[in-house]
C-alpha cells in the first residue's frame, strides 16, 4: 500500500462549492446521481486534469454542464475519476454511480442494517457513494434528495433541515434535505427506513427553539429516554462551560446494530450504535447509562469542535478527537464526580494507550505518514490527544484555557485546521510561548519522570531532583524533552500540605511546576520539617512516574492526600508493587503474603464515609492483569500474573470479611432505579464488596451471591452478581447464565453481556466455550457488537485464555481474522491489535504468537487495515 506522509500536504486544485446528491435506494441497486459545481483554486493552471476520489464505485454515466461526456473526456476506474480538461471558471459535473447496500458488509458507505438503510463517510466512506475530492479540507454545501418505496422506507434523513417531500407514483416518496453549512463529506449522512422517534425541544441561550429527535427500531422508543435526557444536558453545558450554541432547526439522532464504531457526528444527524442509545434499568447497567451520555456528548460536542471546525487533513485528526474527548470528560466531571472521573480515565488511559505507546504500533498522537488512516483512530490520538488538551488548561488555567478556546473558535469557524492554528490561539490569547507543546503531538512513546528528593533541616529547604526519559519508538529514536507540568504538593507530618516559601530552578504557578529540561534540580524554600512529596496530582501529564517515595510514604499519602487521585494512586501503587513481587515469587515456586498494614488502609478508605462510594469502590479495585503486564513489560508470564492478583484479592477478602459484610448489608437500596452518581457509587461498592466476600471464600458468600442475582431488580445489581459467581467460577455460576440466557433470549445488547462475560472466564478451557458460543444464536460474526462482545472480550480481557501456554488463544484469534478481513477489515483489523504487547511475552508464548502473526501477514488477500498493522506489529 501507498504510504500517505503529512509533509506532502497540498490545498486541492479544484473547490467544490455545492454538491447535489441523489440516492433512489434499492437494497441491492442504488442509484447515486451527484452534481458538484466545481471551480479551480487560485493558483491552478488551466486545464489541469480533475481526479476524485472512488472506492468499488461502479460508474454509469457522466455529464458536463448538463451534457453527456464523451469517454474519451474522462477516465472512470472503480477507485477514481478523473476528468481530463476540465473547463474554465465554474462548471457543473454530474456523474452517475450504483452502489450495492446490501452486499456492504464492511459498513462503510452505503450499508443496511436491519433493513435500515445508513451511511458512515468517516474517514474515507463517502467515495464508496461516489467520486468526490474525499477529503476534510473540501467543504462544500450539500442538497440530498432521497427517494425509495414509502412501505419500506416511510423515514429519509439527511443533513440539515428538511425542505421539500412529496409522493410519487408506483408507492415511493421522496424528501429533500438542505445544510447550510460547508461541511466535509466525512459528515454526510444519509438513512432511511421504517423507524419510530421520540421528540423534545431545546431552548437555545439566544432563545431559539430547536427540534430533538431520536429514531430507532420501533418498539424501542420506551429505551431512547435517557438519550435525549443526556443529549439536552449536553446542550446546555456547551453554552455554559464553552458559549457553544447549537446552530441548525433541528438535531437529530439515529441508533443502528450494526456499526463498526461506537457513534459518528455527521452534522445535525448523529448515526450512533445502538448499544449507546438503548437503556432501561433492566436491560442497560449504570457503565452503559454512563457510557450513553458520555457517547452522546461527545458527539454533540463535535458540532463545535469537528463539525463547525474540521481538520485540514487526517493527520490532524487529534485536533477534534482528542479536544472533544477532553470536552467530554469536563463534561462528565462537572454532571459527575471529578475524582472519579479522573481515576476512570486515567485506567483507561493507561490499559490502553500506555501499551499501544510501548508496543509495536507506536505512534505520534499527530502522526507523520499512515498507509491506512481508519487504523489511527486509536487511545493515543484519541486518549493522549485529550490529556495534551489538559496539559494546556493545567498550564494556562481556566481563564487563560477559556480564552484560547474563544479565540479558536473565533478564528476558525467555517474552516479546516491544524494543530499548529489551534495551538497559535492559546499562546496569543495568553501571551505564552507553546512552541514545544508541539512535541507531544510529534513525539510517540510515554515519557518516564524519575523524582528524587531530601529534605535539609539546616536551610529548611526540600529538593527535587526531577529527570525526563522518552523511549524510542517505531522510527522515532532520539526525543526531545517536553514541557512536563507537574501538579505537586508537600504534604507535611500532620497530613496538610505545606505552604512554600519559594520555589527555584522551575518555571512554577501556585501548586504546578514545569519540568522542561532533561534534568532539573527543583529547590523548594521554607520547608521546616521533612514532607511527603505528592506529585503529579490529578495525573497533570501522561507519564510513568518514578518517585523515590517508599511503603510508608505511600500509606502515608494514602491515608493523608489532599488530592484524591493521589490517595488513590498510592493504594495502586502499594498493591502494584506487591503484585510484581508476589509474580516473582510464584515463578520460583515461592509465595509472598500481603502487608498487614496495607490491608488495614484500604480497610479505613472502604469504610470512610466521607469519602463517595464510587471513590471507596475505585480505592479497592485491584490493578488488573493487563496492568500488571503493562508494569512487568518483560518476560511476562501471564498465568503467574493471574495467580499473584487471584491470591491478593482472596487474601484481602479474607481479611476483611466482616467490614465487606458489613458493607454489603447497608449499601443495600430498595428504592426505584436511577443512574445518578450516587446510587450508581453505591451499586458499585456494594458490587466490589461481594465480589471479595466470594475471593475470600466467605462462608456463604456464594449464596449471597446467588440470592443477589436471583433478586436484583436491575441490570447493574444482576451483572455484578453473575460477573462474581462467573469469574471466580463457582458451581452456581453454570444455572445463573442459563437462568439470564432464558430471560434475555432475543435481546441483543443484554445477550452481548452474557457473552462477554463468558468469554472472560479466566480458565484455560473458556476457549472450548467461546467456539461453542459462536454456534449460539445470540452470536453473529457480521455484527460487530457481537464480534466484540464475544470474540474481543476473550482476546483483550482474558489473559489466562488469550494467553494459553500452548498458544491456542492466538491460533484461535488469528483464525478470526483471517475470516472477518474480507468482510469487514476495519473490525478484522482492531482485533488484530489484541497481540499488540506481543513482544514483552516470556519466550514460549512469544514464539507462538509471532508463529501466529506471520501466518497472518502470509494471506495474499488481505486488507489494508489488517495488513498495514500486522506489518507495524512485526516489523
Ligand atoms: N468521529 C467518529 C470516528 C469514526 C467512526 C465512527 C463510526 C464508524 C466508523 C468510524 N470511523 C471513524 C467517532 C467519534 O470519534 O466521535
Ligand atoms: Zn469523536
């Protein structure tokens, strides 16, 4: 495949100023009949040849101004069109295609999903509708006139506002649909079909009325409520936190099953996956309502930072995700808990970006070149890309981040920009030099920070020395240091944070300092007794940090942190710290028992009730198994790992049997269901406290697990009870799934749960259980939820089967691969990534999954997208 490099980039020869699209929609022949009015650039020479972009196209027809072409003005291919001699100034070109829906099993472009007719441009979608300069920087203003059977498509959607409909003979309709706003074609949209809606209204800050609408599957009306809730939430934060209003007469939403991502932003028609729309409280768990307004925000949000504002090229990509990911998570924060936000994300951030930065299919969040751009929609454009946002808030604070953001929306509404625009309006608003924040968006891996520090009595002063380290990565061998903000405190003995005098050899604003150098020795003044450093507080930069602070310390800091994130992170550091021990020891055939003092402070944090519930929840979760990997980074043994976090749970569980019981009983709640923080908190600290009432083989802790299950009155409370009898794989966990199977037949989100947790079930043999499955009617390999809800759960959440010593696990997922490449690559594709920290396997799996990989990169056939990374992952 064709490497695409950003410093390549160059405006199009040709504008297209308007574009005129006509679907006649039939499952197997449609037929698109575009009209683009084109005009050369400045700068073009005349009659430079015009080529747009196709994919698969079948052509039909071409005209120039409303005049056949003749086949020797053009040369039409599946993947291009391109007009020799094109005219001078504006002219009209209309060409003619067909496309197949139905037979569109890769889900971008045209497709159908049960029955739905859908689009999905993004990123290179839309030249599988017709040819076209398929690209974010060529906006243009688009008029969509859709017509098929009304029996079978009474519902045609499409951007903008409605401004024509009307019937035709032999039972079609037609409507016409008008954006006003030059828009890319990534954010076009086009569905229709036989679906039912449910309406509200939003009062904009200027006082205009706006038309919310959310279609589905009829019948599942009753489930879009919290959608549309969420949906005005968003609306209204946007104006408060940002001055965002929305600008078109009507916003609408359409939820789909089949769909390769979780939600797509097209302007004012949002297609989402309806695992992000549906939610009752039997059916969705507070992650999924929680999961649904952090989707439906975010792509709300787009509208401002996406859609209003795009990117110039692909490369760019981070310029909306990562800022709108930032945009999301504020939201969230300011509806939610802020520490618990922070905590969330941070784990995700690290169980997925830290490995793919440390791995094989490094990249920078703003990559330089790509072979095949639907593979960079990634944790670290995504993820990273959002913490480089905070970083910048963290330095210029909420007024000075205020401003910036004013002045980028200000400066480039209407246009395609870069990360360079968008950084140029944070450092002008507030007179600050950015420069090198550019680095974290061109330099790929997770820098380390090393702090050493000691405390003088004489000159009362505490000094840090504070040193920088960015792996090399794929291509990328020498770094430069980043502008690293550290958000720090000096907690002193009685537990407070100290006040400091003055601060040297730092650049340093209140409670952050700037570590910019390689090496800075950092001289804090007026320190009188000997503090706890607690550094990097609400995790202000995404590095590893590796601080001197020793076991006491970090009790300490558990015990005593102002800052939550940092109290929380002691206790994971105090349990990471054991767990790696404790893997060394059952690889020499030895055992390590767990602290007593450790135990006894996550005692005093569970039972704290200060503290929210969600927090003391998070406070007791166990760093997973992935984390331990991702800490080991080599010659890891995924079945010592598993037996080191088996054991230190049931050794905690054990231990505090009594408080976990205790707190099980009074978290109880007979109240009606609702998702708000508090209620969700305290399912989810009731949840954690039966699950190490079970680990630590509590006298009828599995009854109660039992009877939690059999009552639950709502998803969370039912999950949790089979999740806990699943994976600790208790006799009462085979008749829980047959009895959840029974209730949930036909209901597809609620069944993708009882596949994922099976297919998580930390045994060798779930492997033998996972194939079975794919027999169930449940499963479909053309369903991408099902797909993930299956066959990705086993290969990323499943250490032990994944990573069975025989090397099953990846002979089994490669098979996968191998079978869904040719019907849907970008799928294919993600799953391959699950062998992405190949490298850091002790030897024997090591072998076996390269073995596995190479049989992979064999197939002639394959995709771009699976090729493209199982080449990244071997080379
Ligand atoms: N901007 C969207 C990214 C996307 C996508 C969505 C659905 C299907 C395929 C897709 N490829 C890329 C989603 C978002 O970040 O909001
Ligand atoms: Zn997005």
């Amino acid at each position: 495949g064709q490497t695409i490099r950003l410093d390549d980039y160059r405006p199009t020869d040709y504008a297209i100023e308007t574009v005129r699209l006509d679907l006649k929609l039939d499952p197997k022949r449609t037929q698109v009949t575009s009209t683009l009015s084109l005009a050369a650039r400045d700068g073009t020479r005349g009659g430079t040849p015009l080529t747009l972009d196709g994919d698969a196209l079948t052509f039909v027809f071409a005209e120039l101004d409303g005049k056949p072409l003749s086949p020797d003005d053009y040369v039409a291919t599946p993947d291009a069109f391109t007009l020799k001699r094109p005219p001078e100034g504006l002219f009209e070109l209309t060409i003619g295609t067909e496309t197949n829906p139905e037979g569109n099993s890769a889900l971008m472009g045209l497709f159908r999903s049960s029955g739905t007719y859908c689009t999905q441009c993004e990123p290179e979608g839309f030249r599988r509708i017709t040819y076209f300069l398929d690209r974010p920087d060529v906006l243009s203003v688009y008029t969509t006139r859709l017509e098929g059977p009304k029996d079978q498509v009474p519902v045609l959607l499409s951007n903008g506002n409605p401004i024509e409909e009307g019937e035709l003979a032999d039972g079609h309709h037609y409507a016409v649909w008008h954006d006003p706003y030059p828009k890319p074609s990534y954010l076009f949209a086009a569905v229709a079909g036989n679906l039912a809606h449910i309406s509200d209204t939003f009062v904009t800050a200027s006082g205009r009325t706006v038309d919310l609408r959310i279609y589905v599957e009829p019948g599942k009306e009753d489930r879009c409520h919290w959608a549309m809730d969420s949906l005005k939430r968003s609306m209204r934060w946007d104006e408060v936190r940002f001055g965002r209003e929305y600008d078109l007469d009507i916003f609408m939403i359409v939820a789909v099953s089949d769909f390769n991502m979780g939600a797509m932003e097209n302007k004012g028609l949002n297609v989402f996956n309806d695992k992000y729309i549906l939610a009752d409280p039997t059916t969705a768990t507070d992650t999924d309502y929680a999961g649904i307004e952090s989707v439906i925000a975010h792509e709300y949000f787009h509208n401002w930072t996406g859609d209003r504002i795009t990117c110039r090229d692909w490369f760019q990509l981070c310029l909306k995700e990562g800022l709108t990911v930032f945009r999301d998570q504020e939201f969230t924060s300011d509806e939610r808990s802020r520490p618990v936000k922070r905590i969330s994300d941070v784990r995700t951030l690290k169980a997925h970006q830290f490995p793919e930065d440390a791995g094989p299919l490094a990249h920078p969040v703003r990559p330089q070149s790509y072979r095949e751009i639907n593979n960079f929609y990634t944790a670290t454009v995504y993820e990273k890309g959002a913490e480089i946002v905070r970083m910048l808030a963290t330095r210029l604070g909420e007024d000075g981040f205020r401003a910036g953001m004013d002045l980028y929306f200000e400066r480039h509404d209407g246009e395609a920009a870069t990360i360079e625009d968008f950084l140029a309006c944070f450092a002008e608003a507030t007179d600050t030099d950015l420069d090198t924040m550019l680095l974290w968006y061109n330099q790929a891996g997770t820098p380390t920070v090393t702090a050493t520090s000691s405390w003088d009595a004489g000159s009362s002063t505490f000094t840090l020395k504070l040193t920088q380290n960015t792996p090399s990565t794929p291509g990328q061998s020498e770094k430069a240091p980043m502008p690293i903000p550290i958000r720090f405190g000096l907690v002193g003995p009685n537990g407070d944070d100290m006040e400091v005098e003055r601060i040297e050899g730092a650049e340093a604003a209140a409670d952050v300092l700037l570590l910019s150098e390689h090496e800075q020795t950092v001289v804090f003044h007026g320190i009188g007794a000997r503090p706890v450093p607690s550094l990097l507080r609400g995790f202000s930069a995404p590095v590893r940090l590796e601080a001197d602070t020793d076991t006491a310390d970090l009790l300490f800091l558990l015990a005593h942190d102002s800052d939550p994130f940092n109290r929380w992170n002691a206790a994971q550091t105090l349990a990471m710290d054991h767990l790696k021990r404790s893997t060394e020891a059952i690889r020499r055939g030895d055992t390590l028992a767990a602290d007593p003092e450790f135990i006894k402070a996550l005692e005093t944090v569970a039972t704290d009730t200060g503290l929210e519930p969600a927090y003391r929840a998070l406070a007791l979760q166990l760093p997973a198994e992935s984390d331990v990997f991702r800490e080991i980074a080599t010659d890891v043994d995924p079945a010592a790992v598993s037996k080191a976090r088996t054991t230190l749970k049931g050794e905690i569980g054990s231990a505090l049997a009594g408080t976990m019981r205790d707190l099980y009983d009074t978290l109880q709640d007979d109240g009606p269901y609702h998702p708000d923080p508090e209620s969700t908190g305290r399912r989810a600290l009731s949840a954690c406290a039966l699950d190490y009432l079970v680990a630590g083989g509590t006298d009828g802790a599995e009854e109660l697990a039992k009877t939690h299950f059999d009552t639950a009155r709502n998803m969370t409370d039912r999950l949790a009870a089979l999740s806990t009898l699943a994976m600790n794989r208790l006799p009462s966990a085979e008749p829980a799934l047959e009895d959840y199977a029974k209730m949930f037949e036909g209901d597809a989100l609620a069944m993708d749960k009882w596949l994922s947790m099976q297919a998580m079930i930390p045994q060798p043999d779930t492997l033998d259980r996972v194939r079975e499955l794919m027999d169930h009617p449940a499963f479909s390999i053309a369903n991408p939820n099902r797909v993930r809800a299956l066959i990705g759960a086993f290969a990323t959440g499943n250490a032990t089967g994944f990573h069975r010593a025989d090397g099953a696990g990846y002979h089994f997922i490669a098979n996968i691969v191998i079978e869904l490449d040719p019907k849907n690559p970008q799928v294919a594709a993600r799953l391959l990534a699950a062998f992405r920290s190949w490298r850091s396997l002790e030897e024997g799996r090591r072998t076996l999954a390269r073995q596995e990989l190479e049989r992979v990169a064999e197939r002639a056939d394959l995709s771009r997208d699976s090729s493209d990374i199982v080449s990244r992952m071997l080379g």
